[in-house]
C-alpha cells in the first residue's frame, strides 16, 4: 500500500499512548490499531477529523504517500 499511517510517531511526539487516543476519539482499540498498523482498508472522515482534533495536527502529519509502495498498474 502507498499511505503510510505516522500514528505511531505522533503518539510518541505527544506523549500519549494509543488507549488514551482510543478514548478521546471514541474508537474502539481495535479499529486504531489496524489504523496505525495500516492495515486499514478505509478511513471515514469523521474519524480522521476526530484524530487529528485529539493529537492537534493535519491530515498530512498522519497520513504519508510512499510512491515505492504503489500498487503498479496492470499493462
């Protein structure tokens, strides 16, 4: 996959643990794990507002394209 998920490096910037992030953004453990793991499929907006509302920063602080990691199209 070609997004690359930075939770875990904001986490660390803010000092705050994954629980806590988990309890402010009302999402389940789970769900943020598979998120910071990036093994998310989707994210739905909402979601990506209450984020970055909790950890005081902008999508692109979270969320990265690694053009080395594109899926390659089909010839």
């Amino acid at each position: 996959m070609g997004i690359l998920v930075r939770l875990d490096e904001l986490l660390h910037e803010r000092r705050m643990t994954l629980t806590e992030l988990a309890a402010r953004v009302d999402i389940t453990l789970a769900n943020l794990s598979i998120l910071k793991t990036g093994k998310a499929k989707a994210i739905r907006f909402s979601t990506l507002e209450a984020i970055c509302a909790a950890l005081a920063c902008q999508p692109g602080d979270l969320l990265a394209f690694d053009p080395a990691q594109a899926p390659r199209e089909q010839d």
